[in-house]
C-alpha cells in the first residue's frame, strides 16, 4: 500500500487541490490526513473536501481542530489567547455545520498502518504523545529519544511545524511530511509519499490565487494567512523558533514536577 500523507492543511483549499491532483498522478493507493485543517480562511470548504474522500483516506485530529472542538463546545479555549485568535474561532464554529462537528469529533489522534516497502508506521500529529508537542530537524538525539521512548514503530510520521524533515533516531526513523496550506518553506504545498520508500513531495499552485481567495474570505485573519504565503517564514527560522519553545516547554514542565 503507497499511502499519501498531507497534514497542516489550514482551510487552504486550492493548495488541497493541487496536491490531491498529484496524489492521483502519484498512483498513492490512500491519503492519510494528518490534522489541522482547522483554523484557517477556508475551512468550511476545505471540510467538505477532505469529507468527499469517505474511505479513501485515514484521518488524525489536530490540535487546531481539537481547539476548535473545544471553543464550540465550552465557548472559550482551555489556554488564554491572543484576541485575533479568538476571533478567528468564533469565525470558524460560525461557519460549520452539524456535520463538520460530528466529522470532526469522531477523528483519532493516532493511526498506525502497514506501509508497503517501510512496515509498520506510526502516524500522529504532533508526538506520539501529544498533539502539540514539538519534533523538528534541530531536536536533540537526547530530547528526541525522550519524545519516542516506547514507540515500537520503526517509522513516526508527524507534522504540527509546517517544515518538511527526514531524519533517524535510534529506534528508527522520523518524518515531517511538511504543511500543504501553510509551510515555513519556499512557496508550494507540501507532503509525503510512503511506500517502497519515503518522498518528500512539493506540489506548485496559484499562491496569489489562494491568497486573494483568503482576503475576500471574511475570516478575521484572512489578511494574515496571505501574507504568510507571499512572505514565508524560512525553515531554517521557523525550526530554530520552534526547537527553542520546545525547550522552554520541557523546562517549565520540569519545574512544576
């Protein structure tokens, strides 16, 4: 089985589309869906096309979408944040259905599949032990072996930090397939193709497209999300960022143990 793996998606629907054009030209036999596609200018279409997909695809729950979740059911977020996030959840739970939400709270956090060529494969959003923690190109062997302790896969795909990666620890291997909606790379969508091997994928479409669609979109932060294509942040920037919070979360946790 050659399994199509496309996470971070961020209600980015014609960059979902490019790249659902290459997955079929690729000949994947399925997609993995791999969280977030929540939290973003286009969410209620960008659903409504991963829901299309029925069988064909597996699926893991975000944390954007798990946070959504959240903000509709309790109206408020578990974790203080900035006005214009609030906002744009509002805007969100606003424009769903009840058939978003029953989609949405049915996703798993993880998937674990046979990959045809790689074996057993473990797929999950952020961590095998949260859907927010960090993994990123930087990570220590050390932090790295604390974060898979207890993994029996050999191979960990994940996302959460919009940069593509492919690197071994020393229970295996552990891949970023990348961000389709919102990478921290050069323009384009990312993904990944798993079978005999690993590919990491990059799919061209019409960003100036995308990011007019975003500014007549009415989402609070549809101005932001624009810019973010036509000025992205640099992997090597994003992957330093993202590395330092790690360590300041793991510290602040140590600290209250």
């Amino acid at each position: 089985m050659r399994i199509a793996a496309l996470y971070d998606i961020h209600g980015n629907l014609p960059a979902l589309d490019a790249v659902l054009r290459d997955v079929d030209a690729a000949g994947a036999d399925r997609l993995l869906i791999g969280g977030d596609m929540a939290y973003g200018p286009l969410v209620p279409a960008t659903l409504d096309r991963l829901m299309a997909l029925g069988d064909r695809a597996l699926w893991l729950r975000g944390n954007a979408d798990r946070e959504l979740l959240e903000f509709h059911a309790l109206g408020h977020t578990r974790q203080p944040v900035a006005a214009e996030v609030e906002q744009a959840l509002v805007w969100e739970a606003q424009h769903l259905g009840p058939h978003h939400w029953n989609w949405l709270r049915a996703l798993p956090q993880q998937q674990r599949v046979e990959v045809t060529g790689l074996g057993p494969t473990l797929f999950c959003h952020g961590s095998p032990r949260s859907d927010e923690e960090i993994i990123t190109a930087l990570t220590s062997p050390e932090r790295l072996g604390r974060v898979l302790a207890g993994v029996n896969e050999q191979l960990v795909v994940c996302g959460h930090t919009h940069v593509q990666f492919d690197r071994s620890w020393s229970g295996g291997r552990v891949v970023n397939a990348g961000s389709v909606g919102l990478p921290y790379q050069a323009p384009g969508a990312y993904w990944a193709l798993l079978g005999d091997r690993v590919e990491l994928r990059r799919t061209a479409y019409d960003q100036r497209q995308a990011a007019a669609l975003f500014r007549a979109s009415g989402h609070p932060l549809g101005e932001s999300f624009a810019k973010a294509l036509e000025q992205p942040v640099t992997a090597e920037d994003a992957s330093r960022l993202f590395e330092q919070r790690a360590l300041e979360q793991e510290q602040g946790k140590a600290s209250q143990d």
